[in-house]
C-alpha cells in the first residue's frame, strides 16, 4: 500500500467506531486497520488517495478528519506552524484591538484578509494605523488573554522529541510570537515587529513585513538549511497568507480553516485539535510527549 489514510475522530464530540471504520474500509478498499488512538485515531492502509466526497460519505457526518499521506517520508523532519488561529485559538490582532476599543472592525477586516479578500501587508497596515496611540500595556493584557490551541505543546514536544526543527512563523507580532514559541518549545519564531515611542504604539510596523511570500521562503529556506527535501516538511495554518506554504509543504494541513484555505489544502483539519498532525504522521497517542 502506497498511501496511508489516517481517521481522527474530534475528542470532545465522537468515538471513532467500528462502523465508521468498517464503511470506509468498504468505499475505500483499504488493508487492515492500525489503531493509533482508541476511539479517536486509526490508519487505514489504501492504495489510491481516496476522492474526499467519497470517505465524507462513507463517515455520514459525523466530525471526524480523514488525511491521507503517501508511506514514505510519513514522519516529518521540519515543522512550520502559523500562530494566530492555528497555535493558539484566536487572532491576537483583534484582541489587541478590544483594548481600544476597535475589535468589532478591525476583527472584520482581518477575516477579510485572512480569506484572501484582502492584500495582507495593506489589511496590517491599515489595522496598525488604527491603533495608534494604544498604550503598551496593552499587549501585556492581550497576552494575559492567549489560549493555546489543544494538543500544541504536544505537537511540537513529540515532533522535536523525534529530531524535528520546529519554527513558529506568523503575520502577527514579536511580543506574541516570542512568548508562544517559549510556551510551546518551538527552535525560533518569525514575525512582524509593532513600533511604539516608549509608552504607545505609534500606528506602524516595521518593514518588511513577514507575509504569504514570507512564509513560503521561511518553509523553502530552512527545509534547505538542513537538507531536507519539501517531502520532510509539514506545514499547519489557516488563513490566505498560509496558503502558498501549505502547497508546497509535504503534508501541509489547512487547521480549521477559512473557506478559501480549506477548499484550496490539499489536507485539512476541520474537527479534531493539533494532535491530528501528529497521527497523520503515524504517532500513536502512547508516543506523544507532553509539552
């Protein structure tokens, strides 16, 4: 079997049933099944990449993920991650904006960009412009709001556990990305750097901004930095600006994504947390580290 294709069931929703396992066996022709996770992750050996309808189908609606990857190159060697939305739950940007009370706007804005609606360096400019003025205790009280995504820290630990590079790489900010990479283990961090005067920020961001180019070059250049093929790579993001690194990544994976994201990814998470990366690697839930 040249393909494996891995099921996740969401935890907090569903069990991954011998049902559901036996009709997408039966529409796929897939060998016999590896249970990685009880009730919640399985391999199913195929020979083809399945039609998405086709397994959907075969899973009658119920929320679990269906990822198929080839056998070989299955375990990365090289993750890159977005933040906002992906790493941890919500949009930094817009919390930051609740402070002046401008988060219904600029929230608005930023999902405009985040579906490719929107150019991204003119949306973060145009966002930053309205924040001027803010007052840097801001971002320590934004932060104070950041939740992290279920199954981050274990994403990264296992991956780096076995010899993975991890990099945190996001259109957000050096304040937030620099204290999610601490928090979750990551080898380094990239992003855009908000100015201020010493007490506020003054509406601008350095440049150049880090964006969709940014992110496919940080993907291409360090996969080269360790001679690693794009086949070694794995690549997790949900908006527009991800889009070009989920392509080129080898198992790129839209993670809850926006419409225009999920429909272009060729993988996506749609139902279960970040630990699906891992299965989707073949990692059985006893294998994973704790972050």
């Amino acid at each position: 079997m040249r393909y494996m294709l891995t099921l996740v069931a969401a935890r907090a929703a569903t069990t991954l049933t011998d049902a559901a396992i036996a009709r997408v066996r039966e529409a796929t022709k897939g060998g016999n099944p590896d249970m990685l996770s009880p009730g919640e992750a399985i391999d199913i050996p195929v020979t083809a990449v399945p039609p998405a309808p086709l397994v959907q189908a075969a899973l009658e609606g119920a929320p679990i993920d269906a990822i198929t990857t080839p056998v070989a190159n299955r375990r990365k060697r090289l993750l890159v991650a977005d933040m906002d939305s992906t790493i941890v739950t919500g949009e930094t940007l817009d919390e930051l904006a609740d402070f002046a009370g401008l988060k219904p706007s600029i929230a608005a804005i930023t999902a405009r960009a985040m579906n490719g609606e929107l150019d991204f360096k003119d949306a973060l400019r145009e966002r930053i412009a309205m924040l001027a003025g803010l007052n840097l205790d801001a971002l320590q009280r934004t932060w104070e709001r950041v939740q992290l995504t279920d199954g981050a820290r274990e994403l990264v630990a296992t991956m780096r556990a076995n010899g993975a590079y991890a990099a945190l790489v996001s259109g957000g900010f050096t304040f937030f990305t620099s204290r999610v990479a601490a928090l979750c283990g990551f080898h380094e961090h990239r992003s855009n750097t908000l100015l201020d005067d010493g007490t506020a920020l003054i509406g601008q961001v350095a440049e150049p901004i880090l964006d969709r180019d940014s992110k496919l070059a940080t993907l291409t250049g360090l996969a080269a930095e360790r001679g690693l093929s794009l086949a070694d790579t794995l690549a997790v993001g949900d908006g527009a600006n991800d889009l070009d690194m989920l392509q080129a990544a080898g198992l790129g994976v839209a993670f809850h994504a926006k419409p225009v994201v999920a429909a272009a990814a060729r993988a996506r998470v749609d139902h279960a947390d970040l630990r699906a990366l891992l299965f989707a690697q073949g990692y059985r839930s006893s294998e994973f580290v704790s972050g």
